[in-house]
C-alpha cells in the first residue's frame, strides 16, 4: 500500500462526491451546476488511482478499508440516494390540470398582476406571452423553474406540478423588473380531497 | 529494452532486428538525449504527474486542431460554429467534450502535481529551475483554458472577457499597454487576438517552457496513461459540456459564475473591495508565494513534518483555493433579490475565513512540527503482507482481460457504427482503462 497515493486518492473522491451532489442534487444555488465538470474529473481520477494505492507493494491492512466503506456510505446519501428515490412528494398530481395564460409587459403580468390560485397536486401549465418590447421572464419562486428568457413576441410554457400548499409569489427574474412591479401572488389550496380525509 | 528472448523464430528475428536498427538511428537523433524509462513494475502516479499533465497537453492538441477546422473567430460566427460542431460535425461534441474535460484534468494535475512536489520537497535536489518554469507552466496554463473558453462567446465567455477586461484596465502602467495588444478595438478583433494566442502563442510558449521543466529522466508508464485517458474519455461521455445561452448585446444581465480555475479570483472580486487589489495583486502574490518557496526553505531535511514553513504553505493554500472556488460558485438563489445584491460576497466574513485558514494551517504547521520533534518517532518499517497469487492466476486474469478487450473494443466500435456516441465513448474509454491494467498484469508476470 501506498501511503501518500492512499491518502490523495480518498481525498480526491471525497471532493468528487461532495462537488458533484452540490452540483446536480444539492439545490443550494443553480451556479453550483458549473462545478459538475471538475467534480467528476477529480472523482474518476480518484477512483483510478485507489486500487493502485491499496494493492501496489502488497495486501493492504484492512483498517484502509473503513474510509474507503465511509466513502460509499457518504456518495449512497448524496448522490445514490437521489437515483434511488428519483423524485421527491412532488410527484403524486391528482391530475387536475390548471392552464393559465398570462401576458407580460412592462412592467406587469395581465397588467394587474392578478393573484393565481390553484389546488394542491395540480399540473400547472402557465403560458406566458411576452407582449412588450423588452426580455422578461416567469418563476414561482419556491415551487417552480425560472422559464429563461422570453424575448419580445415569444411565447413560453412553463410546467409544473402545484407542490405543497401556502402563499407563494410569481416573478419576472430579469434583474430590476420585480422592484418596478413584476411580482404578483400564486396561491397553491389544500385540495378538498387531502381536506376531507384529515 | 533489447531484451527480446533469444529463441525467437526467424520471423520475430527480423522484426527484432528491424527493431534494433531503428534504435540505433534514433540514437542520433535528440529523442534519445531525453531518457524515457518505463518502469518494470508498478510505480505510484505521484512519481511521474507532470508526465500524465503533458500526456493531457497533447490530447488537448490533438482534438484542438480538430476543433480548428470548424471553428471561426469572429463575432458573428463563433457561437453558431461552436453550436454546429455540437450539434452537426461528426464526432464534434465527442471531440469538444473531451477538450473541455482534457482542460480541467489537465489544470488539476499540474496544481496536484504542484502540491506533491511541494510536500514531498522535490525543489532541494537542484530542481529550483524546474520549480519555477513549473510554477509559470502552470499559471500559463490556467490562462490558457481561460481565453480558451472565452472563445465560445456565450453568456459564461463574455462574464469571462468582462473580468478579464476589467482587470487589464485597472492595472496600472502595463495594464492600457496589454488591453492594447489583446482587446484591440473591441469583440471582434478580440475574439481573432485570444484565438491566435490560444492556438499558437500560448502553446509555443509552454513547449519551448518544457525544455526548461522536462527533468532528464522522464517516468513513462503506459498502464497509468492508458486508465487516465479513458477515466477522462468516460467522464466526457457521461457529462457533455453544456453549450450555454448565445451572447447578444440586448440580453439581460445572466447571473453566471465563471470556469472554476479562474472563480477563486471571481470571488476576490464580488467582495466589492479594489479590483487591482483583489484582482491582479492578491492573485499575484499567491503565485508568487509559490514561486519563492525554495528559496525561503532553506531547512535541510526533505521530511515535510521537519518543515514546518512549507507544511504550511503547503496547507493553507490547498485550503484555500477549495474555499474560494466554491465559494465563488455560490449566488445567492432568490431572484426576488437585485443582481448585485445576489453576487455580493461580504468582505469581512470572506477575508475573516481566508485569515483563519492561514492562522490554523501556519500554527498547526509549526505546533505540529514541534510536537513530533519532541517525541522522536523511530521510522516504522511495516512491511506490508505480499500478495500471494500463483503465476497462472495472474495469466489467467490477463488473458481475460484481453479476451475483454478485444470485447469492448468491438463494442465501442459497433456503437460508432449505429451513431451512439455516449456508449461509443464510454466503451472506448473502459478499453483504455483495461488496457492499463492488462500493462500491469503484463509487468507483475515479468517481475516475478
């Protein structure tokens, strides 16, 4: 076994892992997506220097064994769990499905920013049609993914599945567009059946 | 090398001899004034990372230059020509995915091959040249990859070429005098000027550079090459390198972070502190704290526990350089929050943490240094059990592999053949991952 070798490799997958749950699970903050690449090298350089470190020279002891199974426990927690349970209580929809057309403007969504209300597990589809003259764009903050820019005349749906219910706010996230006024309420309702069951 | 076995037939004699000819006119030439040795047994990779860096170099060659067919450096073009090699060229995204990661790997071995030369105290054995054309390899390198990847000129590039701009301007004196030569008059001449140096300045720089760092023995080993390249070839297929958003002048201001060898600098510069400061002096300095490390190590012993100085130079900047990089990836994720609000890193706490680093990787160096000094450990000498496998097992084990391979080679070529370039990929790089461990079967038979 080598010593030096052994040491860098378990620190490399370690960086590995944290890097790539922080990047594709975590859901701290979406900029940590860029790290992917980098924590997938070190993990794979990792895991290909290990079984040199643990077998060049003769048997390895087998107390350099407990870091390697801390190493599966901590990659089966971050990263393989979310293989193993791939979608979280998001996914039960009653399969009501809720459209809503909205027009965005400036600096307003149906000029009003009227508040949206739609029932528990529902499928959302909002369509968002960019009537004015500048980029904006549409997020519920908290429940679903910002729609990325909607150019002037485009039209974009946005999808998702009404999670748990409470006050939530729709947005524009083009930087400066929510403080002029690009901000309304979409509120998610306990569904009658979850209601009636309790 | 000429250790062919003697009761070779005569057509394997010929070849042997053919072989032997060749050597000896090679022997003229300057290829053999470099010593190549190829280890008979299994050698850790820290012996020869700078050779696994240079192996990265020239897979960065090679599908650069096949990138240069399609590319075009200019304003309008680069995008869409990136999005066409994506998308349209043959193999393209292959041939970008693995330049994309060869570039990271080969980033991350010249830093790792940085800190284990430092740990391991390399520098005392008459190599100070070698470290300090090091140290300039490898900033070179990370400039590099970064005008390499402003060339794509989406949203990440221009965040990029804005920072870089910014700086060159703040820099007083050299500053106007460089922004003159790079930026020219603005994004086209630009794009036209970091491609040049991308593709020829840089390169020819580093490779004259290697004349000065290459040591007169290089370390060699196929096995470790061979599992590198298709780790590398692996991790490319399994995560292709988004293209990202195409930049255009009316688009709103993206919250993006940069590549990660240059958002350690990114978060010097989102403390809002001095842009010259934070962004060429501190950075500077950094390096430069490399650079000085054998000439301030004066310490006779090569035992890393007995130098306390570079221990913790060693440490502190490991630490470091984790903590501003991912702290440099974190943005605030509220949207509802302004821009700059978001991207606002603050000062105290950010120096704060950097300061406490140095203070505990310093103090611990010394206290550690101290305290095992105190207590004299004798050098334990555990010879570790060998491993006890029959010669015809080890046979057994490489004719299977190569029964393998032969498998997986056939595979990924068949994947080529139906247009799945993923698997493709992957199975062309578990070939190479085989064939490394085939090389040492082949040297534990041999040394038995």
């Amino acid at each position: 076994m080598d010593k030096g070798l052994y040491i860098a490799s378990v620190f490399f997958i370690f960086m590995g892992i944290i890097g790539t749950w922080l990047g594709l699970f975590a859901e701290i903050s979406e900029t940590f997506y860029e790290m992917t690449g980098i924590a997938l090298v070190i993990l794979i350089l990792g895991i290909a220097m290990l079984p040199i470190a643990l077998f060049k020279g003769g048997k390895p002891p087998v107390e350099s064994f407990i870091p390697i199974f801390a190493l599966l426990v901590v990659g089966f927690f971050t990263i393989g769990w979310n293989f193993v349970v791939p979608a979280e209580e998001a996914g039960p929809t009653t399969g009501v499905v809720e459209r809503i057309y909205l027009l965005a403007g400036e600096y307003w969504f149906n000029e009003t920013n009227p508040d949206i209300v739609v029932s528990e597990g529902s499928l959302v589809e909002v369509t968002v049609d960019n009537v004015g003259v500048v980029v904006h764009s549409f997020r519920v903050f908290g429940v679903s993914e910002d729609s990325g820019n909607i150019l002037p005349g485009e039209k974009v749906t946005v999808s998702f599945v009404a999670g748990k219910a409470g006050v939530y706010d729709y947005i524009c996230t083009i930087p400066g567009h929510v403080e002029l006024g690009m901000k309304g309420t979409f509120i998610i309702e306990q569904s009658n059946q979850t209601a009636t069951s309790e | 090398m000429a250790d062919e076995k003697k009761e070779a037939k005569s057509f394997l004699d010929k070849i042997v001899e053919s072989y032997e000819w060749t050597i000896k006119r090679l022997e003229r030439t300057i290829l053999f004034g470099i010593r190549f040795v190829i280890p008979n047994k299994v050698v850790s990779p820290h012996g020869f990372l700078g050779m696994l860096t240079f192996i990265t170099f020239i897979v960065l060659g090679v599908t650069g230059a096949l990138l240069m067919f399609y590319y075009r450096p200019s304003l309008t073009g680069a995008y869409d020509s990136v999005k066409m090699i994506n998308d349209e060229i043959d193999f393209g995204i292959v041939i970008r995915n693995i330049h994309y990661h060869a570039s990271n790997l080969m980033i991350f071995l010249a830093i790792y091959h940085l800190f284990y030369q430092l740990f391991s105290s390399r520098y005392k054995i008459r190599n100070e040249i070698i470290w300090v054309t090091g140290v300039i390899l490898g900033t070179l390198t990370i400039v590099e990859a970064y005008i390499g990847y402003d060339l794509i000129m989406n949203i990440r590039a221009v965040l990029a070429i804005n920072i870089g701009a910014a700086l060159t301007y703040s820099t007083p004196f050299i500053g106007p005098v460089i922004a003159d030569i790079v930026i020219g008059t603005g994004f086209d001449d630009l794009i036209l000027r970091i491609y040049t140096l991308h593709v020829l300045i840089f390169p020819m720089i580093m490779i004259i550079l290697f004349t000065l760092h290459f040591p007169r023995n290089l370390v060699f080993d196929p096995g470790m090459v061979g599992i590198i390249i298709g780790a590398l070839f692996i991790t490319s297929a399994l995560f292709p390198v988004p293209l990202g958003d195409k930049y255009t002048p009316d688009l709103p201001a993206q919250v993006t972070v940069p590549e990660w060898y240059i958002n350690p600098l990114y978060a010097l510069l989102r403390t809002e502190l001095d842009k010259f400061v934070m962004g060429v002096l501190l950075p500077t300095l950094f390096i430069m704290m490399f650079m000085v490390v054998p000439f301030i190590d004066r310490s006779k012993s090569m035992k890393i526990t007995e130098r306390p100085l570079a221990l913790g130079i060693g440490i502190s900047g490991v630490l470091q350089s984790i903590v501003t990089t991912v702290w440099g990836f974190y943005v605030d994720p509220d949207p509802r929050k302004s821009y700059v609000e978001r991207l606002a890193i603050d000062p105290y706490l950010f120096f704060g943490v950097l300061i406490l680093i140095n203070i505990v990787s310093f103090g611990g160096a010394y206290l550690y240094s101290k305290y095992s000094k105190k207590s004299p450990t004798p050098p334990r000498r555990t010879r570790s059990e060998p491993i006890n496998i029959s010669k015809e097992t080890i046979e057994g084990i490489v004719y299977a592999m190569v029964i393998t391979e032969f498998f997986v080679v056939g595979v990924s070529l068949y994947m080529y053949l139906l247009g799945n370039l993923t698997f493709g990929l992957i199975a062309t790089g578990l070939s190479l991952i085989i064939f490394g461990f085939i090389s040492y079967g082949i040297r534990l038979i041999t040394t038995r």
